[in-house]
C-alpha cells in the first residue's frame, strides 16, 4: 500500500528533526517521504548528509552522547526551527525530557512517562511478572556470588554497550543499572508498529553480536530480518506484544528483544522508540515507509495495514580492528551505506560502515559477511 507524502504540508510542519547515535536510516526514510530532515547523530556520514537539509555532528565519547553538548545543539536547534517533529532513534531516548521542554516541537514516538516506565527494571519487569510473560531472572543488586552467571545492565545504552560483563573485583557502573541472569539460545527481536488502538509486527529478526573486549560480549554487530518461526512459537510471541503494547500503551515503531531457547523465549527488554531494525524491512518491501507510518500513528491516525513483508536481508556494522584512516579514492561498493568522509580517522573498535546484504543463498550470509569485509579492510591499507 503507497503511502502519501507529507510533502505538500506547510514547511514548517513539514520538518522532521532526527535524533540517533546514527541517523542515516531515520534521514533516509523521512526524505523519501517527503519530509525536510535535519540530523543529530554522532557521524554525519556522507549518506546521512545526502538526505538532509542540515547535519548536526556531536561527537560520542564512549559510545554515548555528552548531555552538554546535545543539550546546546537543541537549544541552537530551537532558536532556527521553532516549529518540527522531532523523532528520537537508537541511543537518544533518554533526552526525551529535553525534546518535550521545547514548546513547538512535536515527539514523534511515546511520551517521557512511557519511555521512563518501560526503562525503569523495576517497574518493567513487574509488568511482566503481572502479564505472566517469562524473562531471565533479575536483581536490583549486585549478586553475592557466581557474578559470572550475570550480566550488568544499563537501560538507556543502546547496541549492546550497556550490557557489561564484570569480575568479582570490577566495581558496578555508577549508572542506574540492574543485574540479569545470562541465558544460552538465539538472540532474536521482532519489529512492531502501534496505533491507538490496533498494532502491527513486521517480523522476527535475528540479533549479531561480538566481543570487542572482555567487559563487553554483546557488542550490536547487525541483524538478519524475517527469519522463520514456528507457527507456535510465532503466535507466543505476539501475544508478548499484544500484551505490552496494551499494558505500558506504546506507540509507533517499537521492538521487542528477547532470547530464544529450547524450551521457548524470553522476553529481555523493549525498546520504546524506533529500532534500527526497521530499515531492514523497508528495503525488502519498497512501498514501505516506517517513518511516514510511525509520525502518522504518533499523530493519531488510524494505523492502516502495511504490506506484507516476503524473503530476508541482513545488515552488517564493521568495526575497525586498529586505528586508521578513510583514503582519498575510497571506493564503496554500492552493498555499503554510513560511508565516513576521505580522510576521516577512526580508533579501533569503532564502527567503520555498515555491510547490506539484500540477496544470498541459505547459508552463505556468513562467508558473504567475511568476503566483503576482506574487500573494504584491503582498500584501508592502501
């Protein structure tokens, strides 16, 4: 189903502020439909500027936004553009209150309330006690013995960096975070969108992950979208989602992440605004633009079924192995996106661009993976 264009609104309705750690897939979406996009994230990769009117770059220091900086970015942000949507992505949910302090800005995406509810570890795993959803145990406090059975987790860090694991003489983050039993299965999401009173899922996807360093073993290395599910295990999970979504009153593009393993799946965590995932699926189904979609439900439209979503991709983020520098004569292959600026340097472990996979056969992603990573790794060293 073609969805209409918000471009013949008056412009300064037709503005749509992005906010992520990395906002190329959220710029790229809402120009296609039509919107006028300015960007915040911490890249300003070539394709992120290629779909925006303007391009705010914020550095991240440990893979996190500085408050202060972010915070005068809106301010100057605010005095040019009194008026926008603004929608906040993977790794800005937390400055929600900022956003919403700013009269004439409109979130696109669920409240502060909402957000800071579905967060809290207290409250969200109570609400799934309540609902008789199963998830790992968990502790507020730092577990007495057997530390190496848990994982220490921070609710508002994004991509797997706040999933830590410690040793018995490592001290616990300073940050608000909670303790959860690790779980052996496949890591998988699923892909929702909410409206007022009607939802709907995309898919299942399933979650990579790396160990950069020893602290940290699930570092978000991509996803492969669509994957198949038993009918059973299928129907379990929506109705986790329909549950959710009705008990903590999401809406828009939201996901669910959890651990699947023999027995079934384990609900993790839900990430109240709109999951990288996403993009994913809009490459699958051309007619589908989630952005459109999500501001419209935001907005209180009725959510209209999307089309049905057929076959399976992947994406991959690479990361660098050591320190290096973008070359002159780069030349990126078309399968790549969050392309850095010629010249641009990068320290290692962070991530170089990230690798898209629309076709391959079953059981070949891996070794695709790895030839177009030797590809783009031997072009760094000339």
């Amino acid at each position: 189903m073609p969805l209409k264009s918000h471009a013949s609104t008056s412009k300064s309705n037709n503005l749509l502020i992005v906010i992520a750690h990395s906002a190329r897939a959220l710029a790229e979406s809402g120009n296609r439909a039509g919107f006028q996009v300015v960007s915040v994230d911490g890249f300003a990769d070539l394709d992120t500027q290629e779909s925006c009117v303007e391009c705010w770059c914020i550095p991240l220091v440990n893979a996190e936004f500085i408050e202060s900086a972010l915070t005068v970015c809106l301010q100057k942000l605010y005095y040019r553009y009194p008026c926008a949507r603004v929608i906040l992505g993977s790794g800005a949910e937390q400055f929600i209150h900022q956003v919403e302090t700013l009269s004439g800005w409109s979130v696109s995406g669920n409240s502060s309330s909402c957000v800071e509810t579905v967060l809290n570890p207290r409250i969200f795993f109570a609400g799934l006690e309540a609902l008789d959803i199963p998830f790992p145990t968990v502790s507020i406090h730092r577990p007495a013995s057997d530390l190496n059975q848990w994982l220490c987790k921070t609710p508002y860090r994004c991509g797997g960096m706040g999933v830590l694991r410690l040793s018995a003489d490592q001290a616990s983050p300073a940050l608000d975070h909670y303790w959860q039993k690790e779980i052996e299965g496949r890591a998988i999401s699923a892909l929702f969108l909410c409206g007022k009173r009607e939802w709907q899922m995309f898919g299942v996807n399933q979650q990579f992950s790396a160990s950069l360093i020893d602290e940290l073993p699930y570092v978000y290395c991509g996803a492969r979208a669509n994957i198949e599910i038993d009918n059973e295990l299928l129907s379990k999970i929506k109705s986790y989602i329909h549950k959710i979504v009705k008990y903590f009153k999401l809406i828009g593009l939201c996901s669910i992440d959890m651990i699947q393993t023999a027995d079934g799946v384990l609900v993790l965590e839900v990430n109240p605004r709109v999951s990288a995932t996403f993009e994913l699926y809009e490459r699958l189904q051309p007619a589908l633009n989630l952005v459109d979609a999500h501001v419209r439900v935001c907005e209180g439209e009725r959510l209209l079924e999307q089309p049905s979503i057929r076959g399976q991709n992947a994406y991959w983020i690479l990361y660098t192995d050591k320190e290096c520098r973008i070359p002159e004569k780069m030349n990126w292959p078309d399968w790549v996106s969050d392309r850095p600026h010629a010249g641009h340097r990068l320290n290692a472990g962070e991530p170089l661009c990230t690798l898209h996979l629309d076709e391959f056969e079953p059981g070949q992603l891996d070794s695709l993976v790895k030839t177009r990573k030797e590809q783009l790794l031997e072009q760094l060293k000339q």
